[in-house]
C-alpha cells in the first residue's frame, strides 16, 4: 500500500455553519507534515473525514488510494491519534493494546514491540486512568503504531508533554518519517513544528490557505528583512527612515528593516557615524510566518481596550 493521504475538494457544513469549503491537499510519504490554522479551521473535522469517522457532502479522502471505510484491518495502513483520553481507565496500558491487537488479528509481540518504542515498559502493568497527559500521550502513540501503517495521523501530540518528552516526540516523529511514512501532525506549537515537519499546510475557514516546504514559508516570510543591533537606536532609525526603509524597534538595542540591503544599511550608518554590533538576515520563525498567513482566518479575536471600554 502507498503511504500518502489524498484530501481533494471537501466540503460539509454544520447546520448554517462551513466547517470544510474545498478542502484539497495531499501528504506525501516521507516526511513530517504539518497541519496547522486557527481554533474552527477544520483541521479536526478533516482528520475525522479521513479516518471515516464524518461524512461530507462532497469531495473524497483516500489513504493508500483507497476510502478508510474499505479498509480491511484499517490499524495495518493508518494509525491515529485523535484523543489521548479515548482509553478504559481501568485496562492497564498493556490490556488497552492488546485488546487493539487482538481486535485487528494481531499478536501479543507487537504490543511488547510498540510499548518498548514509546518507552513506557516501567509503566505498562499500571492502569491507564492514573496516567499523566504526556503518558496518555504516548499510549496513544503505541496504539496507531500497532499495525506499523505505512501512514499516521496525529492530532496535537505535543500537548501535556514536559521538556523531555517534546525532545523525543520530535525525534520520534521524524524516524517515522525516515522510515517512508506518511505522518500528518496538527499542532499548534509552531515552534515544535520548525524543528519536525518538512512540509506544511495552513488552513483558515474550511480551505488551505498554504501548502509548501517549510524552509519556503520561512524564506517568504522573511522577505529580505535585515536585524540591526546598535546602541544607537533612534538615530539609526531617523537616517534609515530618511533612505525610504521601514524600520521597527523589536528590542532595546535591535531594529528589523525592510527596504533596504544589509551592504546599504551599514554604508548609511557607517557614513552617519552610528555605531552598530551586528547587521544579519532577518530569520522568520514559523510562528511569525504562521500568523501572517492565518490573520484574515481568524475566526474570533480579543477586543481592543479602546472597544471594551465602549
């Protein structure tokens, strides 16, 4: 089977609500791809319409080629993390899996197979209910991984997560990817994303808004800006201003600037005697590009002072 999930022109609706205007995006095998945009974007209804779970009134998700629903033993192709909590309490880890695997023909080796992988071996005897978010987390992991599927979907797997274990998800989740996997992770820890995910495709009000490489989303938001350190800041800022680049403060003694070349700015302040530690290309960080391509897709924003006061 083909690792790769195939999302071409969905669109369904809630009552008079859009959930999923077109949606049309394609995961290839790989390599990490993240699925991000705001709270009502669609990303959890999508990853629901891919794994059968909802319906649409048009459009089709494939995985392999193929609907979810015509699957035969679906753990074998796609595994899923959708809810860290959808477990019995009262199973150990141990018996949560092994009632999975018994469910889709598969034997007790794996289940000591993936545990080992997830790293919960001191844990996997204990009941699920008492576990932590960061164990459920896991857990969850062991669970889509079971039928070692050519493709994952996870849905926000760093939440709950300490320090630790956001080191190892990423690692983890880009070993999948080494492997030929197809992983889909929706996050909105973009600062986790740029370190695991190759790919990304944004989303805002039921359609993609962007589906590129990383390192392209990063270059384009960047745009050829320049970081200037100086501890002369308002002045290099009037004789910058006076060249026709804009120019804003993003720190006590650092200005980022639009407009100009990094050779032309220190021409300018070298001439206009203005001391400088440091002229760089601006480096965009996800977040940064992420917010700019998702601020008209926001669906609700916090008021001003100035309007709560009215």
């Amino acid at each position: 089977m083909e690792a790769m999930i195939e999302v071409n022109g969905l669109r369904k609706r809630f009552g008079q609500a859009v959930a999923l205007d077109g949606m049309s995006f394609t995961v290839a095998p790989g390599q990490v791809t993240g699925f991000v945009g705001p709270n009502g974007a669609g990303k959890s209804t999508t990853m629901r319409v891919i794994l059968g779970l909802d319906s649409v009134e048009s459009g089709t998700a494939l995985v392999g080629g193929k609907p979810y629903r015509s699957l035969r033993r679906p753990l074998n192709h796609v595994g899923a993390l959708l809810d860290a909590g959808a477990l019995q309490p009262s199973r150990s880890a141990r018996n949560h899996l092994l009632w999975l695997a018994h469910s889709q023909g598969l034997g007790t080796r794996r289940v000591d197979e993936v545990i080992r992988l997830v790293g919960l071996e001191g844990a996997a005897r204990r009941k699920a209910g008492g576990f932590s978010l960061g164990m459920r987390q896991r857990l969850g992991i062991a669970a889509a991984l079971l039928g070692d599927p050519p493709v994952l979907m996870l849905d926000e797997p760093f939440n709950g997560l300490d320090p630790e274990g956001i080191v190892w998800m990423r690692g983890f989740m880009g070993s999948l990817a080494r492997e030929g996997r197809a992983v889909l992770v929706s996050s909105h820890l973009m600062s986790e994303l740029q370190d695991t995910a190759g790919h990304l495709v944004v989303v805002g009000r039921g359609k993609v808004v962007a589906d590129t490489s990383v390192s392209e989303l990063l270059a384009a938001a960047s745009r050829g800006r320049v970081l200037l350190r100086t501890a002369a800041r308002e002045r290099a800022m009037t004789l910058l201003a006076q060249e026709g680049a804009t120019v804003a403060a993003t720190g006590p003694d650092m200005l980022t600037i639009a407009g100009l070349p990094a050779e032309r700015i220190i021409e300018i302040l070298s001439q206009g005697g203005v001391p400088f530690s440091e002229v760089s290309a601006h480096r965009a960080t996800l977040e940064e590009a992420y917010m700019e391509l998702t601020r008209d897709a926001v669906e609700f924003r916090a008021g001003t002072a100035e309007r709560a006061a009215r």
